[in-house]
C-alpha cells in the first residue's frame, strides 16, 4: 500500500508525479494511512494548512462572516432533495449504517467484533459530502422574515467524497476545507457575495500563497451539482496543468425549493431565499507545493512557512556554550516577528540539518559559527537562491523582514511569468494537441463551442474548460479555432487536477 | 424532536434542566438537528469554543505540542487490539459499510436512494470515537529509535459516541474535541507530560472560563479504557453536580504493546514506547453555561465572550447622526484592545436590545443617548450587576479594561464560594444521603471503600468517585464515613453529569 520513498527526489523533469509525491514526503508533510484513500497530515503539513486557515478566516470575519458547526451527518434522504445535487453526489459517499459492534469470534479464534444487526438505523446516514442540504434544512427553521437576512456563516470542516484515484492534498477521500453558506433577500445580493467570496479566495492565493490564479465562471458542464453558476479561481502547475484552487457558487433559489425555505419580504410577500456557497479545501496545499517546489525539495512562501528562519548554529565542543548562546540571542531577537527555530539537535552534523531544512522548505537558514559571531555577522542562505551572503547580527530583524518579503513577492513573480510563458493563443485544434504533447499549459481560446464540442474536445485530447474568465475582451467577429463557429466567450482550456 | 422553547427562561429553582436549556436557546448559542443526539452549534455557541480553542492552542504550543490530523475513520479490526478499549467504545460506535448510494423508487412512487449493495465494504470502519488506535498504529510506523521520541502531536476534530441519552454540549453523538497523544522512552516522561496537560487544563479553566476545577486522579471504575491511570478536573456546578471538565490519561504501554510501538534506547535495547492522551471537548462549553448563568439567562466570562462590549445608541430621529458618530467613535477607541459590537438596528428599541444581549451573555453595556454625550460620557451596565454607572468617553478603554478584569476575577471568586459552601464533610451514609437529596454538592471524604463498595455507593446514592484529589493531606487512623473501613485516600464523591 505504501510507496517506497526513494533516497533522493525524483527530477521533475523526469517524473512530475512521482517528483510531487516525493517532494510531500521528503519534507515529512503526509503519510499514508490504513484508510483507502485517506492521509495523515503530519505536523509540516498540518502547519502550513493552519497559516491558510488564519488568512482566510481572518478575511472571512473581515466581511461579516461568522463561523458555525453542522453535524457530520446527514440523513439519507435528503440527498435526494435537489435533482442534481444528488446526482453528483450519491456514487461516492460514506454510508453509516450501525451504530454499535458486537463480540464475535473471529476466523482465527481470537476476539474480534462485528456491526450488531440489533443496531441497524431506520434510514441510513450519510458522513457529508458537502453541507447544502442539512444547513438548508437548518435555515428553514432560522428564517421567516426578510429582517432574518442576509445569514453569512462558515463552517471548517471535514468532508468525505469516496474518491476512486486518490493523491496526497489534490484528492483524497477524506479532506479538510471551509465552506461558506449564505442566504440573501434578492439574487443580486447573493452574486454580489459570489464574487466577493471569489475575490477574497484569489487575494489569499496571491498575497498569502504566492499563487497566480484566473478568476472565471465555470462552463456548464463543469458547474456543481446544484448551482446555476460556479466561478473558480485556476492556478497553474509547473508541469502545465491546471489546479482548481477554490470556487464559489451562486445557487440560485434551488436549496430554498428544495428544503422550501422562505421569507417575507418587506413589501409584504413570501418569497424563496437565495443563497450561495463557497469552499477551499486542503487541496490548495498541494497548489502551493505544486506551484513553488523544486528539484531540491519543497518550496514554501514566507508568509505560510510553519519555520519561517532557521538558526544552524555551526561549532566544535569547546565552542558549544558560545555559540549556542549568541544562536539563542538571535533567535530571541528575530521571534516575535518571525517563526523562528534553532536546531541544535546534537547527533546531526550541520550538512544533514541544512540539507534537512531545504527539503523542508524554510524560507532562510541563518548559519553562525566562532569566526561569524567574532564578525558580529551570520551567513544567511535564502531557499530559492544558490549564493550564501553575510549579513549582520546587529539589527538582523529589519534585514530578515526585507529578505523574506523580497522571497514572498519573488515567487509570485515567478509562477506568474511561468504561467504566461505557457498560456497559449492557438490557430487550430492540431496545434493545441501538438502542444498539450510537447509542452501543456493554459489554452486561451475565443470560444464558439457548445456542450457537445465541449465534450467532444475533452474526450479527444483531456483538456477541459477551466473557466471563462472574468476579463472578458470583445469576441465579436471572431471565428473560434477549435470548432471553426463563430466565438461567444473567451475559455481557458488545459489539463487539469 | 424539538423542545419548545418557553418566552421566559426557566428559574433555575424551579427546574434546573429546563433552565439550562433554556439559557442556551435564548442566546442563540444551539439548535436540535435532524440528526439524532448531534445538535447544531450556533455562531453565538461556536464563537465561544472558538475563544477556547484559541487560547488552549497556544498552550499546548507554548508546551512543544504541534498539531497533526488523522482520519475520521478506523478500520474495525483495529478496535479489537487493545481489550478494554473495544469494551468502553464498541457498543457506541458509528458504522461505516457502504460506499455508494444507488437511485430507487421510494415507497411515494418518488426519486430515493439507498446504499448499493455492491459497494459494500470488505471490512467496515468506525467512525472514530477516539483516536488512539489509528494513531498508534502510525506511531508504529515513526518511531524506529530513541531519537524519534518524544512525539507530541495534537489533533481538533470531531468524534462521535452513540450516546443513548444527550444533553447539548455536555452528551452529545457527535461533538468536537481536542485530542493530544503523545509518545516517550520512559515511564517517568510520560506521567510527567501527564501531569503538566492537566495542569495546562486546569489554568484554563480557572484563569480563561473562570471555573475552579478540581484536579485529581480516577478510580479504576471511572478510568478511560486501556489507560493505566486517568487524571481529572472536576468542576462544580450550581445544581450542585460535578461536571468532569478535562482527563488526561497516562496509558503506560497498553497501546505500544497492542501495535507493537517499540523504540532502540539509547542504551541499544528495544522498548516499547510510553504513552499519554488528554482530551478536552465542546463540553467545556456546558461547563461555562451552569458555572456561571443565572435566571435572565447567559453570562461569558468577558476572556471568551465572543462580543465582550455592547455599544447601544439611544436617539429619537433628529439626533441619529450625532449619536450614531459618537458610537462609532467610541466603538473606534474600543477596537483593538476589546471585541465590540454596535448595535444599530433600527427595528428593535433599546429595551429589547438590552434583554437581548443580557440573555446572550455580553459583559458589558453601554448606552449612549444625547445627553450622555454632552456630558462626554456613556452609561454602562455590567452583565453581572444590577446598578448602572456612568463612566468618561475619554480614556473609556482603561475604565472598560478594569471593568472586564474586575468581572473575569469576580466570576471565579463567586464560582469557587458557591462550590466551597457547598463541599461538605459528612460523618456518615446517611447524612450523604440527606444531603444529597435536598443540596447536592461535593462530598469530601477519607475513602476507604474497594471497587464493590463504590459500586455499591453509587447504586444507592447515584454518587460517583469523582477523583482523588491531587492535593492528599495523611489520611492516617482515620475511619471512611461511608464504609466504616480504615481510610486509605481522600476522595471526592458526587452525582454527574
């Protein structure tokens, strides 16, 4: 069940996926579990989810949302309430069925336990998918009057999809995520809340992840289950592909039909509410890694490294008590601003820890030995540059700040400039397989396709329509390329997650 | 399912139950869902296990601990492995057994699904009620060496019991917790690491919900199942019945031995690892809500109070701006040091604003009106007094800091006088009985009784062991009150929740 970790990180170059599962393993950030599908998300992985968690939550109440907790389980029937949810939703779902075990013997004559036929449910529990259906039964019993709106509430959460083809952070059966539920009085108030959710998602992926994102309204064919419009922010990976970062639904009045939720308004007259919803999930953790990782290992902006600097202090026996008290110093002078870690584990010699920490993506290691400290110096190393520089005790915070947001802006820069040097404008559907062979990346297409075309381009070559982006240019006149009919939006095609 | 929530609330006098209810839906903290024993927790609820998931957080870091995630599910057979373990949690299990639901005609000649007979699971999983097993298992796959130890992760997540009988927050099927496990080479680490969780539970309890907290040890009849022992805080509440807030189990090598966990000392000799687990759950929350509420419903200590300040403006129509400016001017001057709210709803009056947030616990109020601002003053109002006072605008965030800090000690001091008055030395059976019939409380008595006479004990008087108290003055030639036998530990006895 477990893939054997190989001793050095695969290239890229020669295998992105098995690059990407040894980058995640390499800096101790997952492991597989006894569970199908399931992973464990071990401190270093954890950690930079929790960094997310606070910018995104932070921004959520920053917009007048407040969390909530909804129960793990929903019952069975309910899935069925709206046509299309229950559609996309009831081949992969985890069933609970018992709710007690009983003593048995088992095949090997030891002790074992069985589910107890005494305890069978009357209608059987679903471990939840996604929560629109028992938070819509929930604002059924909440709302009666147009003074009970808008409700902007978030839940955190884990979520169950029995995913067949699983991989750490991008699928997996089990996963982490928030997802933001709201009820409004009028329709455009809740796309109003779309896409300020949308906005919210892609100034996170940018500002806080580093990640270049296109902000787009999903194709029909690639909407979710329920909603009359999904937009979605696409990032980039390094080996062409796309990643759907995070998206954001307006669903229209379809859960309020569907759990018959409504309001009085203030003219008087019942109506159905409208909603929306909104999720990131921990797959976004795989987008980072995916976006800024190298060869060397992982890659983590500053601004979720879990280590942010770490102190290597570099010295023979007779120096420890010396360096390990200017090391200390240090470190007290950079905490408070910075995440800061000293590693004097003592059986590690320093080129096993520097190499340690690159792998595990900490921004800047910070050296400092006998003749560094006489200097009043350290010599710093930055993850994602090969040089070693000096640089001074004296006031090390203020030149530690510059040096992280120069990294955090960097990377930004470059994922930006990868992306675009991959995002083509192509004349023909030859030339799009040709590339999508060589070197994929994102197609920008003035679009003339229907569902069909649509269907029929993603059975021909596996790209899929990721978005219509939100900058949307003038298609008038223009003959789309892939289907030779006459263009009604500009798409983004590419492989995807 | 739902209970009918009366205008007032309850007296606490005349029906302590209905009174806890009653306090926590008029202030909107919980909601019934249509899932049995799970309840829905409101933000006014969630917000509150927020302020103490936070402020538990950062201890358990400020202790080394670092946070991890472990699947929700377990494989069944894991629960067999450690004996009394599958005792305490097989018969209140969630069981997981299919993975797919299939479309069917209901009984109503409408759409229905139910679980598809072939996507049933070769062998089920348990949803998890704790997470020792899985994570002993991966333990079982980390530590290889005495270098690895010690490991000290924790995990939020949500669990679920089967519980029979519910009660919100305190019993509840599914609810959401904290679980730190914890890994040593040696007996003495482990039972240290032990104690100190307990010590971290205990100054939360007292320094952050205000509620004074016994500490103590388990009998072996209230132990968690596979610890070898199981310490407690024991929290006092106004019907006089303990609450167990907190436990934190040394679990020896139980679970290192039931996975086979065994670590190279640094002496070269295999070992199995030591362990501990401690857990504090939404529980704790419950615990708030008796300790300190009265009969106009809830009160937050102002350290977890989700809005700690209440600015009402009071204003006939005319005045509005003026009065509404200053508001914000004060809530402005407020922000930062304290978390304030301005009510400004323009459909409610002011006495149904006061009710409101009196009911929903917020500390402090103050109102502001026209005259109060020529003055350059507000009128504030303390959540726990009955006078109101009038204090300066300029420099109101000092004057507001003392109030808040005043509250925070008061609560406490009131807490522990209501339990002191109420913790009772008797001379016999019989005056516990008494007792116990017309003002429970805590009993404090020099035990002396075995496993059967506490059996007994608690058949008769549906008082339990509570704990052993840490602080253990001699007990020497003294005589147990309740058995008759010589003593052999001071024990505190109680009926609990």
């Amino acid at each position: 069940m477990a893939r054997e970790t190989p001793a050095v990180i695969t290239r890229r170059d020669v295998d992105y996926s098995a690059w990407y599962l040894d980058v995640i393993t390499h800096a101790d950030m997952v492991d597989d579990s006894p569970v199908r599908g399931c992973k464990v998300l071990k401190p270093h992985g954890y950690a930079v989810w929790e960094a997310m968690r606070d910018a995104l939550d932070a921004r959520f109440k920053a917009t007048g949302h407040v969390n909530a907790y909804f129960p793990l389980f929903i019952p069975m029937s309910f899935l069925s309430k709206e046509a299309e949810h229950v559609e996309g939703f009831a081949k992969e779902c985890a069933v609970v069925t018992h709710h007690r075990l009983r003593s048995v013997t088992g095949p090997d004559g030891k002790a074992a336990v069985e589910p107890d036929p005494e305890s069978k449910l009357d209608e059987p529990l679903i471990v939840r998918p996604t929560s629109e259906t028992i938070i819509w039964h929930m604002y059924g019993r909440w709302i009666d009057s147009w003074r009970d709106l808008p409700i902007l509430i978030n839940q955190w959460a884990n979520v169950v999809r029995w995913e067949m083809k699983t991989r750490p952070f991008l699928r997996t059966t089990e996963f982490l995520w928030q997802e933001g539920h709201t009820a409004h009085a009028t329709a455009d108030e809740a796309v109003a809340e779309t896409l300020q959710m949308l906005d919210v998602y892609a100034e996170v992926a940018e500002k806080v992840l580093a990640v270049p994102v296109i902000k787009g309204r999903k194709s029909a064919r690639e909407r979710f289950a329920g909603a009359v419009d999904t937009y979605t922010i696409e990032a980039f990976m390094q080996n062409g592909w796309a990643l759907q970062a995070g998206t954001s639904h307006f669903l229209g009045q379809n859960f309020a039909k569907a759990f018959d939720v409504t309001f009085q308004s203030a003219a008087g007259v019942r109506e159905h509410v409208w909603a929306t919803s909104w999720g990131v999930s921990t797959r976004l953790v795989g987008a980072v890694v995916m976006t800024h990782s190298d060869d060397d290992g992982l890659v983590l902006p500053p601004a979720i490294a879990p280590i942010q600097v770490v102190i290597v202090p570099v010295y023979k026996d007779a120096e420890k008590d010396h360096v390990l008290t200017a090391a200390r110093a240090l470190a007290d002078a950079l905490r408070g601003r910075f995440r800061v870690r000293i590693d004097d584990r003592e059986h590690l010699r320093p080129g096993p820890k520097y190499f340690e920490w690159e792998r595990k993506g900490v921004p800047l290691r910070l050296e400092l030995g006998p003749r560094d400290i006489a200097k009043g110096q350290a010599f710093a190393k930055l993850r994602i540059r090969s040089d070693k520089f000096s640089i001074a005790l004296d006031g090390a915070a203020d030149v530690v700040a510059t040096l992280l947001d120069d990294m955090q802006a960097e990377l930004l820069v470059r994922a930006t400039a990868m992306r675009d040097a991959r995002t083509y404008e192509v004349g023909s559907r030859a030339e799009l397989a040709r590339l999508l062979d060589e070197t994929p990346g994102f197609f920008r297409v003035p679009w003339g396709g229907d569902d069909a075309d649509e269907d029929a381009l993603k059975e021909e070559t596996r790209a899929t329509l990721r978005c219509y982006p939100l900058d949307q240019p003038s298609v008038e006149g223009l003959t789309c390329p892939l289907t030779g009919k006459p263009a009604h939006a500009w798409a983004i095609f590419a492989r995807a997650y």
